[in-house]
C-alpha cells in the first residue's frame, strides 16, 4: 500500500488545473479555469476548475472533487492508481507498505483487464526488440517505413510471434488469468478448449487513452495472406470501444492544446510519421468512420481540426462525409490534401519540418471552398448535378449551430457557385425546420415516457427536497465557515421575583462548528440523508480536533462521494457563500456587518429545521393514532396543541432574527 506520506506529498504538489488541462481544454475565467465538460456533450463550457480550492465542477453532469477524484472519474482509475499517475507526473518517489494478499485479491474485473493490456504492450515491445524473430521481421519492417528506435520507443511499437500461442503461454506463465486475456481479445479459445493469440505474426499498435492507459491494439499482418485482413484490431470490450477512441491521442493532446489545432489522418503511421516529423499535434480515427464521440475527445483539446486526405478522389468523396459531423459539433474544420500518389505518412518522409509545416498551413483550405472545388469537378457542366451540388454544401451548412458562421458560409457559397443568396437561404430555412420537426418529435417521445413517472414522485420530491435544502445549508455553513468565532443570541424564559415569565438575551461567543453541534445534539436531530450525516459527523470530528482546520487540505483525505459532494457545495455557482444566500433570501444589508447577518441565518436555518421536524411529527401523530381509542384521539390532540405552541415560538424567533436584517 501507498504510505500516508507519499499521499499527503502527491496532493500538495499535484495542481488541479494542470492535470486537468491535459485532457481539456480551459480558459480563464476570472480566477477560476472553464471548459467544456468531459462527461457529456455540450457546446457551452459548464465545466468549471478552481486553482485556489483545488477543486472541480462540472454543472452538465453533477461531478465534481478533487484532483484524484477527476482522475478516477474520467479515467477509471483506482484511487491508488490516480496516487501513482500523479506522483509519476510530478516525479514524486512512491513509498509503500508490504501489500496483503487479499489487497491484491480486491482488484476489481476493469483493472484487471488494463493490467492484461498493459503487459501485452510491453512484452510485444519486448519481443519486437530483443528477440530474432522480432528483430529480423517486426524492427525491419518498422525500419523500412523510415521509424526512428525513439520513435519506436515513444509509441511502444511491437511485434506478436508467428507461433499460435507465444503469448498467452507467457502471460499465463506469468499468472494471468485466461478469463482476462479474453474479455481484452488477446487470446481466442475455440470450442475444443484450446486457446491462440489473436494478433499472431503481426507488428503491434498500442492504442492509449487520453491519460496513456493502454486499452487495445491495430495489428499489421506482414504476409500476403489474401484470407487475413491486413489490419485488425482489439474487439469491443469494457475498456476499448474503437468509436471513443483516438489513436495518437496521449502523444498529441498537450500539442493539440497548445497550437489549438488538431490534424486527423486515417491510419497509425501517418501518426507515427508525422510526430517523428516534427508535427505532433496529430491524431488518427484507426481506418474506421470518424464518430461524433471521437470529434467530441478533440473538441476537449481545441476547437479547430484540420483533415488531411491523399490524392485518392474516390477516398476523397467516403471521407468528405465525416466533415459535416465535426460541423454538427459547433468546430471548425478546414481540409488539406496531398498530391497524388502521397498519404500524410509518405509526404512527412520526403519534406522537413520546415517545408512541411510550410506545406499544410498554405493548402488547407475552408472546408467550403474544398467541397465546392471537389464536386464541381463531378458536376461538370451538367446543370442538374451542379443543383444537386450546391444543396450538397447547404445540407453541410445547415449542420452549423452557429447563425452567424452559418450566414457567412452561405454568402460564401453563393459567390463560388454564382447564385443568389436568398435561394441558399431558402434552402437553408427548410433545412433547419426539417431537423427543428425531427427534434420535436423526439422530445414528445422523451417526454410522454417521462410524464408516467412524473406524477409519481412529484409530490415526494417536494417534501425531500425541503428537508435536503436544510441539511445542506447546515453542511455548507460547516464547510465554508465553521472556524468563524463570532456572536450568537440566546433567548430563553427566566421568571421574576413574582413568578412572572421573562425573556431573557445574552450573547455568546463561539464558533459556528460549535453552535451548530450543539443545537443539534441539544435536540437530539441526526440528518435523513445517510451520506449527510456521515459528512456532518466528519466534519465536526475535524473541528473539534483541528484548530487551524483548512477545507482544502480536508478534501484530499476524502473518499469520493464526500469529496465529490463537499466541491459540489463550493463550486455550484458560489451558491452557499454568504452573498449567494443574501441574495437568494432578498436580504440587503444596512449598516450591519456581513458577519451578523452569517450568525443571524445559521441561527434561523437551525430553527427552521426543527420546525419541519415538529411538522413532520405532528403529521406522524395524526396518520397513526387509533381513531377507535378515544382516549388515545385526546391524547393526541394535546401533544398536538403542544407542538403547536412550540412551533409558534420558533417562527416568532425566525421572525425577530429576520427582522435585524431586512
């Protein structure tokens, strides 16, 4: 196990708007970071990163924590494993304690798997380098398409044995379960049990996600095998879907960011050739159609993608479909092409950084102009496919969101194609009511499925929602202001020498942690809400044993959920600061410290709380006494009348601590 120490080190050196920014994209944003979240599909950035809490939000999908917690989260990582990519990150030494057996035995069936894919890499890498079959067929291969060893090195390149099961003989020999190397597609086993590697006689690809976890491979075959597909690639499985995934992606995201533009090609070596060129921020969608999750990965990183096609017209006309998917995507896309008879790999080989650079910053052109050129050299003269070209553009226009691009691109087209501007506007019109109708549809489909269950829970939800709005301001005062000494006002009855009831007012001096623990434990009320009270009772442990508590440094000992939860507090929309709850209660305040009106609204949370409390017993009372019972009906009503009493109090109290701020 990972000492305390090595803990406690990784989290005070690690930044969360460093790590975070090498899988997105952030702005600044006053002295926060945004983005648009990693989680979901959105245009408008939600997600949101505090350098000073060292925290994150993302308001499209409810996540939010620290930095191991984003870890664990966008990348499925154990919270050990997130430990060991931060201390890597940041050259952090790990100091462990002697690890038990049944710790090992708790690895769940995910990690399983990754741990399967990652020492498939590096035994292919082994085997490519060290022995003479992989050395005399897979490193000459690789020599031969011009790779450098760093090149090799840095994409850990490999190669499988042509022997039907070099590898899984090993990696079982080395314990890895069988189940495994299946559910990962590395090993085969047919009906009569025995079992043979799937990539056999191939050079291997690693694919990486994002953050460099490995989580399958391409493999080339080297033979003319006319029945063997000359690349083949990792099944579907819980780690590798091949639509979400980008190859090239880990190697090329810092670059992508960094020069906000991404270059797609098609296969791996194009990717390999044009990094060892000097052109890093590259990435390839495997041979596969491009998918709206694998723009939506790019789209993280930048808003800019520059495609890059061969000379191959036929090729030209399948890919050009993918171009309006990254429009759909709010991005911009320009294309480049190569001269005929070259791929981005070929061409990398021949020019040098200089001339390639030179190259593709001058021949990538707006994605109109290069499908107005393409199709008007199949329209010809030909009048009628020129009309179908020109609807050909506005269907791809139509897929903008943006108006004003939109606008633009249509004057665009009718300058190129020499056609009135209100006929493409009109065209354009019916284009977007058709996706408008086909929308509609499918929301009235959404929402009769959602009305079923509506009604339902409708008027639970209300209830819990009163009393989860309670506890969480309680929990909000604890995380934001616990430490604050200040003034509370007790009021209770004290009787004169005559036997009079007065009310008596003294000020007390405490913490707020303090007043808060008390009222509750004085009415002895524990929160609904198990992950609630859970929180509540560590926070207050930590009060009571920390003098110089600090949020931050509270958050990175949290588990997940509390972590999670607590960031969630701070971040949403600085909704639970004491400005956030002014303004939600109309409250402005004349003449009086902001700190009078803080002890002022713990106090009437409090009270509040024990007011839906008594509502809620007394409704408990009257739906289970026994009507039959006369004497139990009048018992009944007087614990009632006393509640009653107790509840005019409290909202006399409420009434008298609202009216010293309004």
């Amino acid at each position: 196990m990972i000492t305390r120490e090595t803990i406690d080190k990784v989290f005070e050196t690690a930044r969360v708007e460093e790590v975070i920014g090498d899988f997105v994209q952030l702005k600044r944003a006053g002295s926060n970071y945004k983005g648009l979240s990693p989680f979901s599909d959105e245009r408008s950035p939600s997600f949101m990163v505090s350098p000073v809490k060292q925290i994150w939000k993302d308001f499209s999908s409810g996540k939010g924590g620290s930095v191991v917690t984003f870890l664990m989260e966008h990348e499925h990582f154990t919270y050990p494993e997130a430990i060991r990519f931060l201390a890597n990150k940041y050259n952090i030494e790990i100091e462990e304690t002697e690890v038990s057996q049944e710790d090992k035995i708790e690895a769940n069936e995910k990690e399983s798997m990754y741990l399967v894919s990652e020492f498939a890499k590096t035994y292919f890498h082994e085997t490519l380098l060290n022995s003479e079959e992989g050395k005399a067929i897979g490193l000459s291969y690789f020599k031969e398409r011009g790779f450098t060893n760093e090149t090799i090195t840095k994409f850990g390149l490999g190669y499988s044995p042509e022997t039907w099961d070099a590898f899984t003989k090993e990696a079982l020999a080395k314990g890895y379960q069988l189940e495994f190397l299946e559910k990962v597609g590395l090993t085969i086993t047919r009906e009569d049990g025995k079992h043979f590697d799937r990539f056999k006689g191939r050079v291997m690809f690693p694919i990486q996600s994002l953050s460099g976890r490995n989580l399958g491979f391409g493999g080339r075959i080297l033979t003319n095998e006319k029945k063997a597909a000359k690349y083949l690639n990792s099944p579907e499985s819980d780690i590798y879907h091949k639509s979400k995934v980008l190859y090239g992606i880990f190697h090329a995201k810092q670059a992508i960011a960094k020069l906000n533009n991404c270059y797609l090609v098609e296969g791996y070596t194009d990717v390999i050739q044009m990094h060892q060129a000097g052109i890093e921020n590259v990435v390839a969608s495997s041979g596969t159609a491009l998918t709206p999750d694998q723009i939506r990965l790019i789209n993280r990183l930048t808003k800019n993608i520059t495609v890059l096609f061969d000379g191959d017209a036929a090729g030209l006309r399948a890919s050009i479909r993918g171009i309006d998917l990254i429009l759909e995507e709010g991005m911009n896309v320009k294309v480049c092409t190569f001269p005929d008879g070259d791929d981005p790999d070929s061409f990398a080989r021949k020019k040098s950084y200089e001339d390639l650079v030179f190259y593709l910053e001058n021949n990538a052109k707006d994605f109109i102009q290069f499908k107005a050129s393409l199709l008007m050299n199949e329209a010809n003269d030909d009048p009628i496919k020129k009309a179908e070209l020109i609807r050909d553009m506005v269907v791809s226009i139509s897929k903008i969101p943006d108006r004003i691009k939109r606008e633009i691109y249509i004057q665009e087209t009718a300058r190129i194609m020499d056609i009135s501007e209100q006929v493409l506007l009109n065209t354009l019109a019916q284009l977007v009511q058709k996706d408008i109708s086909e929308a509609g549809k499918k929301l009235k489909t959404e929402q009769k499925a959602f009305e079923v269950v509506k009604h339902d829970v409708e008027v639970s939800r209300k209830k819990l929602d009163i009393l989860s709005s309670l506890e969480i301001s309680i929990i909000s005062m604890l995380v934001l202001y616990g430490n604050l000494e200040t003034d509370f006002e007790n009021i209770y009855i004290n009787f004169d020498e005559e036997g009079n009831e007065v009310e008596v007012k003294e000020k007390i001096k405490c913490k707020i942690s303090e007043r808060i623990f008390l009222s509750l434990q004085e009415d002895e009320i524990s929160f609904t809400n198990p992950l609630f009270q859970e929180i509540y009772n560590d926070l207050i442990h930590n009060y009571v044993n920390n003098s110089g508590f600090d949020i931050v440094t509270y958050m990175n000992t949290l588990e997940e959920a509390h972590s999670s939860f607590i960031s969630n507090l701070i971040m949403e929309n600085e909704r639970y600061t004491l400005a956030g709850w002014l303004e939600k209660k109309q409250v402005f305040v004349k003449e009086k410290e902001s700190e009078e009106v803080l002890t002022n609204l713990v106090t009437e949370t409090l009270i509040s709380l024990r007011e839906y409390l008594i509502n809620k017993l007394i409704v408990d009372l009257m739906q289970n006494y026994n009507s039959e019972a006369e004497n139990d009906l009048e018992e009944v009503k007087a614990t009632i009348n006393d509640y009653n009493k107790l509840k005019v109090s409290l909202t006399n109290k409420i009434g008298r601590i609202r009216s010293t701020y309004l």
